[in-house]
C-alpha cells in the first residue's frame, strides 16, 4: 500500500489526502490548519469532519456521509488507486469531454491528445481538468485530484475509481454546502482568470488560412463596410514561412508591420498561432539555439524528443524548466514587436504526429506509420509522462511572460487550444476542431458550460463548426445559412466570441450565407457589443469568486431538480438563454426558474417555476430576464474603443436585483478602476432604482447616465424631487443617485 496515509484540514471545509510523494504539486495550498496521520483518524473541520477507519476514508457533514472510501487508497508499481462508493448524487467537470454532461455512469480517460476531430463517444480530447463537481440533495462538494498524468476517471457501477501513474498523489475534499461555494473553494486552490483585455471580449475572426495580406485587408474592410462589429482578425499557420514558428511568409506577407498598422487603423487587433513544434532545420535559429543550450525535451541517452508536425520533422521545448520558458517569451520579439496583440497556442498538448499529412511541407508520409516512443523522456528531472498534460499550463505561462517583457502595461491575451487545472491564470481555451452540425451546435453549449465550471471561465467554441470532415458517416459537412445562423445566436453569448473555420470548406464570414443571415448576424453580434459592460463585470465576479461566465441553471437554483439541464444556459445572474438545436425549428419549450421573467424581445412579464412554450423564428432565439435585473449597457461600436462611451444605459426590469459594475481602461495590467452597486427595489407601485457612489479612482469622461424601463409603463420618473422628461438621462458624476419611477 505504500506509505502512509496523511490528512490535512486548509480551512472552509476544504480537506486534503496524500500518500506517498506526488510528482508534481501543481496547486499553491495554505498553511494546513490541522494534520492527522495513520489508519485510523478524526479531522474536524468547520461544518464538515474526514474519518479514517482502517485506512478507509469518509467525507462527512452534519451526520449525513456525503462520500466514502469502498477501499484505502492504494500507492503501488507506479499507480496509484482512489476508490470511492458513488453515491446517489449528479457528478459534473472533468473539463473539456464531449459525452454526456452529467457524468454519472461514464468512464472518461484525462489524457491530453488530438484527436483530429471528435463526436459525442470520442474521449479524451484536448484538455482535461481532474476536477468532480458533486450535487445531491441539499449539498454538493468537489473532489480535485492534484496529478498531471494520464489519469483514469470511472464512475461506472456505483463507484468513482480515480487511476494514474504515480509514485504519490494527493486529492481534496472541497464541502460547499452549495455548487457556487464549491466553485469559490476550489478555484481559490487552482487559480481564477485575471482581468482579460477588453478588446478580447470583442467579436473575432479567423479562418484557417486567410492566404496573404490582401486577403486580410480586405476582409477587415468588409467588416467595416457592412457594419458588422469586429475587434480581432487571426492569421493561422499560413502566415509563417514553412510553417516555422517565429517566421513570416515573404510572399504573402512582405510587410507586416504596414499590415498590421492599417489594421490597427481600422479597429482590429491582430492574433497570430504559435505552435511548440519547432521545424527540426539547421540554420532556423529557434532550432539552433534551443539544440546548442539542451533546451528540447530529450530521451534519456540524450537523443531529442523527434515529432511530425506541421513543418515536417520538429523538436519540443521542455517548458518546465524557467529558463526554457525564458528563452521561448524572447523568441516572441518577432511578434509582439511587430504589433501582434494575441498569441494563439495551437497542437499544444503536444501533438507529437500531426495526423493530416502535408505535402507542402515534404512531410515523408510513412511518419504517418512511425510510432513515437515517448516512455523514457524526461521534462526537467521527472518523467515526461507525469507531465505531458501539464505541458500547456506552462507553454502558456511562458507565453504570458512574452507579454511581460515585450508589452509591460498591456493585459495579455493568449488562447490556448491544451490544458490542465490552472491553465485559466494564463490563457482562454476553446473546443478544438467543432464539426458543422446540428449537434456540435448542442454540444458546444454542454461543452462550455462543463469547463467553466471546471474552474476556466473564458471559453468558447468555433462559430459555424471547424471542420468539414466528421468521423463518421456521412463524414463530410457544411455549414447552412440557418445553422450559422442558430450558431452566431448563441455564439454571441460565449465568454470567447470566434467564428474560424477550415479549408477547403465554406467561408464562415458573416456575409457570406446571404443578406438575411447578415441581418442576423449584425443584430446579434451588436447585442454582445451593447452588453459589453455586463459581460466584463462577469470577468471581474470571477476574479471575486470563481464563477463561470455562462452558467447551468443549478448554479443559481441548486434545489430545483429541473435546473440540472443542458440545453439552456444563464448568461451571468440575469439572462437566461434557451439556443435553437434543430433543423427548422420555430419554437421551443423554456423553464424558467422560480420567480418572476420577462421576454427580452417582447417584454411579456411571465411567472417561473414552469415550462412555457416561446416563439424562435429565424432572427432570433428565446431569451429571458429576471426580474430584478439592472442590464449596464452601451452604445454600439465597430469596435472596442472606436470612440469615447458618452452614455452608460442602465436597462431595468422591474423587481429586487442588485448588481456590482466593474469599469476601468480595460486594458492596463495595474488600472484604476470603478465599483459601483446598482440596485432595483418594487414595492407598492413605485420603483426605486440605486445606483451607488463610485468606488476607485477610475475616471470616465463626460457621460450621461440614462434609464429604461422594460416590461412597465411608468407614469413618472423623479430624481432628487426632480420630475424628468423625454429621455430619463442625467449627467454621470459618479455620486451616488435615485431614479424613483412610479409605476
């Protein structure tokens, strides 16, 4: 079995278990409040007490056992066993999968891969995060498992065998008593996301590859001549020359900085993919360093790590090690000194043998057939195969630090397509290769709301699907006007907005499935743009408390059982949205939780705690307000910071609510900022909306603060005693100030 068992309590209900040695301590802890040791031990915590009998361990609180031991922990040949009684509850996590959402029942495999493209038994993916979110009735709590190998989560016949490689591990017991406190709990120990750039929060556009700077151009100016808000433009690995990482095309792209300048002109910031494979090429000068200096991962005679990627033959930065780390943010001076504003971290986890063969490279296609042997390879001084997962966490980090050197007073913005728990400190994170079907529509949305509340809030998934060639039959696919159409609608609601697709297939520009998907598209895109402040003080609430962007409903009605769904999401704590998944529908069935809503487009007050029946045409999709929401707003723009924001619109609907708007220039790593409350109170006719004195040393220019009512009619609008008419605006200095609508 190993040595012996070790138990500490850190404080809020959060206990940890450890036998042996782990390889790799990937969270940052307390100071442990309380230690127990041996076979048989109490530790008390606040509410909630760890019990070893035996060596068998059980979780509980309040006299309920919430999570037991079926046999000890075992530490033995190198793997280690966690084998728990599955108890009768709804288990949720585990980060990027695309089966089923609630987990119960499943066996998922957390290894980092590529899997070219998935459907809805692939498994595993890209990234996974070994964290289990766990509601029963009148409870929930985490288990996080602080391992970065590949790992084993089964929750078949009635138990929760966790499996990996490892001569020690460590796992924690986080008690909420509900999901949002778990949340808060487990990501003070992963890490929360830090403020990202405000521009990134914009619309983006990519294509795998938009061939050249013309192309580029004039894509931004059909943006900018439609109307249609935009703030990024991608450049994939076609802008490199070869492939080479660091290195632009001459052809293609003869001068990028005068490219990048116009666009920098017009409103678009741009992001350029880096992957880790590096072109195994004399006289390439990323090549030649890292050989000269040991910087590649390497076997153990010493032969560098080889792999088939896109430039062919190409080795691996060991990113473990600070100054690999070092060295690769220097080598970003080609970008980041030239004006590109994001990073984008592609085949990361690593992929090690690109399974599309490219030609154009001279990639020898019987590499296609060579087997890489990766079982004697070290990351620093372990084994790289209790690394390899967490080789993405620490490409990113590296990256960030690129950033730091090259753009001090500028918020990173890195996406990262791998990861592991933590990744969320440094990156945003997609869903990888997304087909162009109805399904991947659904199970985009499953997606996303699985890893937020894996503890990584700024997600998304590519707009209009990836890639044209599925798994299976009829394995190929295309994106039709009504799908992109349903896609854009919800798409716009992603914590990360992308639309990127692949060659040979369909252009998903917006324009280019016909002038009513334009429509569409323009409408919807605009809305994002309006509750831009909305959206970025959601950021700001991770920041405070760990809570995801998009939302399933159980994180605010965790007693109500028809709240565990997955076909409709909260976007922040007032607008619930119910996406369109299927071809040709017109309407669809919502629940609205208990309380009281209101139709956005329509205004209709309706009672919650029931199934309604709403209208989904083609131009939109139903979406619902809570009562009691205060919406910050602003006028829409081409792009973030097209020009100074002169009204802060404040859309109300009536009810109690309260609301925490975060402002400040949305981009400094150190900014001053602005807190202010806004509150809505009802009471017998009347309406009294607060919105509370400013807080920082953030200043805006000069604005006007102007309230709409929806869903009411009022008589009157008062402020200080002051009857206001035509429009309800009054100058915003930042005081604190009363709008007293009778109703």
């Amino acid at each position: 079995m190993g040595s012996e068992l070790e138990a500490y309590y850190f404080g809020e209900d959060i206990f940890g278990i450890k036998r042996g040695e782990p390889p790799i301590r990937l969270l940052e802890l307390p100071k442990p409040l309380n230690r127990s040791a041996g076979k048989n031990f109490i530790l008390k915590g606040g509410s909630s007490l760890l019990l070893c009998r035996e060596g068998k361990v059980s979780f509980e609180c309040e006299g309920l056992t919430l999570c037991q031991d079926s046999n000890p922990l075992t530490v033995r040949g190198g793997r280690f066993t966690i084998s728990k009684v599955r108890e009768p509850a709804r288990y949720y996590g585990l980060g990027e999968k695309s089966r089923k959402f609630e987990r119960s029942g499943q066996r998922f495999e957390l290894r980092n891969r590529d899997p070219f493209t998935y459907n809805r038994d692939t498994d595993p993916l890209y990234f996974s995060v070994p964290f289990l979110l766990v509601c029963g009735k009148g409870y929930s709590y985490g288990m996080l498992v602080e391992t970065a190998s590949d790992s084993i989560f089964d929750l078949r016949d009635n138990k929760v065998l966790v499996s990996g490689e490892g001569e020690g591990v460590a796992y924690y017991f986080i008690y909420g008593p509900t999901p949002a406190e778990v949340l808060r709990k487990y990501t003070t120990l992963v890490g929360r996301m830090p403020l990202p750039p405000l521009w990134s929060l914009g619309y983006h556009q990519s294509r795998f590859s938009y061939m050249g700077e013309k192309e580029v151009l004039q894509v931004a100016g059909e943006f900018r001549k439609r109307g249609i808000p935009c703030d990024a433009i991608y450049l994939d690995i076609d802008y490199m020359d070869g492939y080479k990482c660091f290195t632009w095309n001459p052809k293609m792209f003869p001068d990028p900085e005068r490219m990048i300048c116009k666009l920098e002109e017009m409103g678009f910031k741009v992001v350029a993919i880096v992957d880790p494979g590096l072109k195994a090429e004399k006289g390439y000068l990323p090549f030649d360093e890292g050989v000269e200096r040991g910087f590649f991962l390497s076997h153990a005679d010493g032969r560098i790590l080889e792999g088939y990627v896109w430039p062919g033959k190409c080795v691996f930065p060991d990113f473990s090690r600070r100054e690999v780390r070092e060295w690769w943010a220097s080598l970003h001076a080609e970008l980041l000194g030239r004006g590109v504003r994001g990073i984008w971290n592609d085949m990361n986890e690593p992929t090690l043998k690109n399974i599309t063969p490219n030609l154009r490279a001279g990639l020898n296609l019987l590499a296609q057939f060579k087997r890489i042997r990766t079982g004697d390879v070290r990351m620093g001084d372990r084994p790289f195969k209790l690394m390899k997962n967490y080789y993405a966490v620490l490409e990113a980090e590296a990256t960030c630090v690129a950033f730091q050197r090259f753009c001090p007073n500028r918020r990173p913005f890195v996406l990262s397509r791998s990861g592991w728990a933590g990744i969320q400190r440094y990156a945003a994170v997609w869903t990888g290769d997304t087909l162009s079907t109805w399904d991947h529509l659904k199970l985009s949305v499953e997606m996303i709301m699985s890893i937020g509340i894996s503890g990584i809030p700024f997600v998304g998934a590519d707009i209009g699907g990836f890639t044209i060639l599925a798994p299976r039959w009829p394995f190929l696919c295309r994106c039709s006007p009504e799908l992109f159409a349903r896609w854009i609608q919800v798409g716009v609601f992603y914590p990360f907005c992308r639309t990127h697709n692949s060659k040979p297939g369909r252009r998903h520009e917006p324009w280019r499935f016909g002038p009513r998907v334009e429509k569409i598209a323009r409408e919807f895109i605009g809305l994002r743009y309006s509750l831009l402040p909305y959206l970025y003080s959601l950021f700001w609430e991770h920041t405070q408390n760990g809570m995801p962007i998009v939302r399933p409903l159980f994180l605010h009605w965790p007693e109500d059982e028809w709240c565990y769904r997955d076909d409709e999401f909260m976007f922040g704590p007032f607008l619930l949205v119910a996406p369109v998944f299927k071809k040709g529908q017109r309407e669809r069935e919502v629940y609205l939780p208990r309380g009281q809503w209101y139709n956005f487009w329509t205004d209709e007050k309706v009672d919650g705690g029931q199934t309604v029946v709403a209208d989904a045409p083609l131009e939109r999709i139903p979406i619902f307000v809570r009562a009691g929401a205060i919406l910050p707003r602003w006028p829409v723009q081409n792009y973030v910071g097209e020009k100074p924001i002169d009204e802060l619109r404040l859309t109300v609907y009536p009810g109690d609510g309260e609301f925490i708007l975060y402002e400040d220039d949305g981009e400094s790593t150190r900014p001053d900022f602005a807190l202010r409350t806004l509150a809505c109170r009802e009471k017998k006719g009347e309406l009294l909306i607060e919105i509370g004195k400013k807080r920082g040393k953030y200043k805006w220019g000069e604005r006007t603060l102007t309230l709409e009512v929806r869903g009411a009619e009022p008589k009157q609008v008062l402020v200080r005693g002051r009857r206001l008419r035509g429009r309800w605006s009054i100058p915003d200095t930042g005081q604190r100030v009363t709008f007293r609508v009778k109703l």
